[in-house]
C-alpha cells in the first residue's frame, strides 16, 4: 500500500471523525514500517495533523477563537460574493435539441 493511499478523496469521504484520525495514523505508520522516509511530505503534513494542540489559558484561547471566527466569517462572505458573480454568469444558448425520458414521456430542455 502506498503512502499516499490514505489522502485519497474517496477514502476520506467513507470515513468520519475520530475513525478517519485512526485510520489516517493506521497508515502513516504501516509506511514508516514499510520504509517511508520520515521527511515525506505526505507523512509529514500527517504528522502535523495529529499533533496534540497547545493548551493555553481561557482567555489566550478565547482570543485565538475571536481570531478564528473573524476569518471564518471573512471566508463565508468571500463565498458569497463569489456566488452571487457565479449566478450573474452569462447564459449560453442551447442550440442542440436535447430530449430526456420523464416519467410523463419524452421532454426538452425548452419548455
């Protein structure tokens, strides 16, 4: 198996929370036993995942949580704005006669 076998976007989605962590180490270990160089990238920026957080005071973490919701709230405006300049896109012309099987026969695209 590969090192890289685990990032995988498929294998990422059939797995969830605390599962995905343990099969992610699962696999990062079975590479480093199988003679994975220890500055890989991919082990690397796993290693960095499942790094234990620092822990701070309640005040240090309630400024870095300040910190974290002002980008996040930055980030959903950012997709915002770039949806509403997605739905203001051009509309092409559908030149070709395109027909589908409904459930009440055949329909177009065109009404």
């Amino acid at each position: 198996m590969s090192v890289a076998s685990f990032s995988r976007e498929q294998d990422a989605r059939s797995f969830s929370g605390w599962f995905l962590v343990e099969y992610i180490y699962v696999h990062i270990t079975r590479a480093l036993v199988m003679g994975a160089k220890q500055n890989n990238p991919v082990v690397k920026r796993m290693e960095d995942f499942m790094s234990d957080p620092t822990v701070v005071s309640r005040e240090e973490w309630l400024a870095a949580r300040e910190e974290l919701l002002k980008k996040e709230k930055e980030l959903t405006y950012a997709k915002d704005q770039l949806a509403a300049t997605r739905r203001k896109l051009p509309m092409v012309k559908i030149e070709k006669g395109y027909v589908f099987e409904g459930p009440n026969g055949k329909v177009s695209l065109l009404l």
